[in-house]
C-alpha cells in the first residue's frame, strides 16, 4: 500500500511539473517555422521547425530542467562582444516535435 502511495506522488509531482512547463512555455517560448532557400533540397527549399525558449544566463538552471524533462534539444549560448547575451533552449528535429513536444501540449495544453 505504501508503494501506491509513493508511485502516486511521483505522478503527482511529474504531472505539476509538466503543467508548470507548458506554462513557463506558454509566457516564454515561441514556435516558428523557418523557410529558406536551399541548394541541398530537390524543391530547392527548406522547411526547419523551432521551439525556443531564450532567457538570460543566469536561468540556465531552468532551460536545464526543461531539456531533462523533454530528453530532447539543445541549449546553445547567444553572444554578443564576446559576452554571453542570452541562454536559449531548442527542438529542431520534426521527429522530437512531433513525437515528443507536440504530444506533451496536446496533453497539458497551452492556454494562449
């Protein structure tokens, strides 16, 4: 019985987080499509996907936590002057879009 208790609580506590992130989403993040020219592409285009979260350094902490929680992209430094401007947490890739960040807001929508 103490076993259903804790696994309760653990779900508990991986679904607040997951609510806490499509809310910190929502105010941070932004969805774009980018559409460029390509040399590479039959089309002669490409179609690149993004989910960014940019916040200043010292929050690095929190894109962290996020990119734990997902298992998927990358935290990339935005310099300036050789000064480190901004922090800025990404998903690229269609398939961990589409497999991953899509399926969690679709379960813990966004309210935006």
């Amino acid at each position: 019985m103490n076993d259903i208790k804790i696994n309760n609580n653990l779900n508990d506590l991986n679904s607040s987080f997951a609510w806490w992130i499509t809310g910190f989403a929502d105010a941070e993040s932004s969805f774009t499509i980018n559409i460029s020219k390509s040399i590479k592409s039959k089309l002669g285009w490409t179609v690149q996907p993004n989910l960014a979260i940019e916040l200043h350094e010292k929050d690095l902490i929190l894109l962290e936590s996020i990119k734990s929680f997902f298992s998927v992209g990358t935290i990339r430094l935005r310099k300036k002057n050789n000064k480190i401007k901004s922090i800025i947490y990404s998903v690229r890739s269609l398939k961990e879009l589409t497999h991953i960040i899509i399926p969690h807001f679709e379960k813990y929508p966004l309210l935006t």
